[in-house]
C-alpha cells in the first residue's frame, strides 16, 4: 500500500522527506496521478503539497511579483496583478484544460513538469522568469530558462520544491499576444504555441520584440533573430513574412499523435502573421505560409 502525507508547513515537509526521502511530491496531482495511472512512474510514497499556504498567493516586493508554485491556475486568473502586469500570461492560463483541470492544478506542477506543450512555459520565458527553490537549509534562484533542462527535466534536486516564480512587475511592452493551436479550442494539449510581447512606439514601429513558442521543440523554443530582425520594422506582411520564415528555421517539432513535424513548423511561422493584428486590430493579415511539402 502507498503512503500519501499531507504537509502543512515546511517544517513538516521537511521532516517527510528526511523519512521519505524516495515519496514523489505533487500540487493538484493532474499530472503526477495521470503519470501514476498510466503505470508511468511508481512511487513508493506521495507527499501532498496543496495545504501548503506558504507556497500559495501572489505578492509584490520591491520590483519583482512573487507567485507561489502551488497557486492554482485559477487564483491566478482572478488575481488582479495577474491581470494587470502579466497579461500574456493569463491569457495562456485560460486557455489551459478545463475548469476543474484549472481549479486543482498549479503553476508550480506546470513548471516542473517542463513538458514542451506546458502552457504558462512560454509566456514565463518572455517574461524573464526565475524560479525559486527551496530545500531544508537553502534557497536558491535560477532563470527558469536554466531551470527547464529538456522535456521532463529540470535543474530540481534530491530534497528540493519549487517555491515559486519571480517575475520582474514593470515590463517594457505595451502589446501581448498569445495563440494556441490545438485539436479543439478546449481542453487541448497544443500542436504548436506563441506567446509574444513587443514594445511599439507611437509611430507604429516595433522597438523591442519578445518571442517563445511552445510544443514545437524539446523545450520552450526561443529565436533572438527572429526578435532581432522585428526590431525597428512596422509589423506589416513583408517583415512579418520574413520572421516567420526565421521562426520556422528556429524550431525543431517532432511527429506525434497530435500533428506532424511540417505541420508544425508550418503553424509556428503562420503565428507570426498574426502579430500584426496585436498591434492594430484593422491590418492586413498577410497570406499564410505555403506547406513544404
Ligand atoms: C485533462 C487534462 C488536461 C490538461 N490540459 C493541459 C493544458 O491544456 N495545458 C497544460 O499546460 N497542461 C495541461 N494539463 C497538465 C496539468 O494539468 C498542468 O501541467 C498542471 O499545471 C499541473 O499542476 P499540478 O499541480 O496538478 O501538478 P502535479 O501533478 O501535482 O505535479 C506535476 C509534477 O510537478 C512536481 N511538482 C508539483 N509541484 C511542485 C513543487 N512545488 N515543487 C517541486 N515539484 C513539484 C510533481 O512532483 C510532479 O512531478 C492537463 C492535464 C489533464 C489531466
């Protein structure tokens, strides 16, 4: 029979896991016990985080919002600061499984799963976040780039929990976007993901372009020439044209059940396109992308 153990306090974290240092750690469980049933992985013991309170909320201090990894998906669709300073990180929260997957699973599970189709991975990324972790006599910050070694795999140790995510609360963009394409527009594990954020001058010209797609590589795929080229243009067919074509070089999709590499590429370089009507609702969406093949 398998031990399940509530923690309500580090204290009492701790002291599980100096017993049980072999018990797998879960949040809301929507990934762990789906891994668990699939016969994934076995674990002797199960360590609950979800009373946790400590891992929970949303906070300012200084310049940085603090969001605990074992806040759920949506606490942080409601949460004002959410709303307000990260924007492009709610709208890819809404857009992830379902209520109830919503209600009970955490940003933190998101995270660590480091799965190449996660959500909240993205928006994270262009938003400079650094994850902090915590264990019985330290606590240490790395970039979540750095974090997320590949898919499944993170820089988290033996006797290690993520605390939470740092993000910086002034962020230098005034337009967002974020498209999921999926097999249905719910309840859907992306096919291929763009979350953008762009500084824009009164003039219509793009000062500053931040790019990250999801699903369409191992981790989280960035492409600085892409945001290089973006820089100083107006975000009109011809340029948006050419950083799609760059995109479509920078990823590197693999075939699965849900789409075929091509078909990925092709849709990460067609949700480039799409930045231009971010930034002015009446521009002219450039033609899609012909297929390779
Ligand atoms: C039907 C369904 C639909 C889904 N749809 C989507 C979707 O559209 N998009 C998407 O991105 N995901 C989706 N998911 C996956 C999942 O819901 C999310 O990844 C969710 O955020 C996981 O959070 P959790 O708290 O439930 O994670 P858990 O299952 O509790 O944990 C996941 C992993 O993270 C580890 N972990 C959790 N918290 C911590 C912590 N604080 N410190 C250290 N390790 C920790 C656990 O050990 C485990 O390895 C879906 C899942 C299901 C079942």
């Amino acid at each position: 029979m398998r031990r399940v153990f509530l923690a309500n306090n580090t204290n009492e974290l701790w002291d599980m896991l100096r017993q049980y240092p072999e018990a797998a750690i879960y949040a809301g469980g929507t990934d762990l016990l789906v891994r668990m049933r699939k016969g994934i992985c076995d674990p002797s013991a199960l360590i609950c985080l979800e009373r946790m309170d400590c891992l929970k909320g949303v906070r300012e201090e200084g310049d940085q919002i603090f969001i605990g990894a074992c806040t759920s998906h949506t606490a942080l669709l409601a949460d004002p600061i959410v709303q307000r300073s990260f924007p492009v990180l709610a709208a890819a929260i809404s857009r992830l499984g379902s209520p109830h997957i919503r209600n009970m699973g955490t940003i933190g599970g998101n995270i660590v799963t480091a799965s190449p189709a996660g959500d909240t991975l993205p928006p994270l990324y262009i938003l400079g976040a650094a994850v902090e972790i915590m264990s019985m006599d330290k606590t240490r910050r790395l970039s979540l780039a750095d974090f997320i070694r590949g898919p499944g795999h993170t820089d988290l140790k033996p006797g290690e929990i993520l605390a939470g995510v740092w993000i910086k609360k002034d962020q230098p963009y005034n337009i967002f976007s974020l498209e999921k394409v999926g097999q249905r527009k719910a309840l859907a594990i992306s096919i291929a993901s763009l979350a953008a954020l762009l500084r824009v001058s009164g003039e219509g010209i793009i000062e500053e372009a931040r790019l990250a797609w999801g699903s369409v590589g191992p981790t989280v795929t960035v492409s600085k020439e892409a945001e290089s080229f973006l820089a100083g243009k107006r975000p009109e067919p011809g340029a948006l044209g050419e950083a799609a074509r760059i995109a479509m070089d920078a990823v590197s999709p693999i075939d699965d059940v849900r789409a075929s590499k091509s078909y990925r590429r092709l849709v990460s370089g067609n949700l480039v396109l799409r930045l231009g009507a971010s930034v002015d609702g009446n521009s002219p969406q450039p033609a899609w992308l012909p297929p390779a093949d």
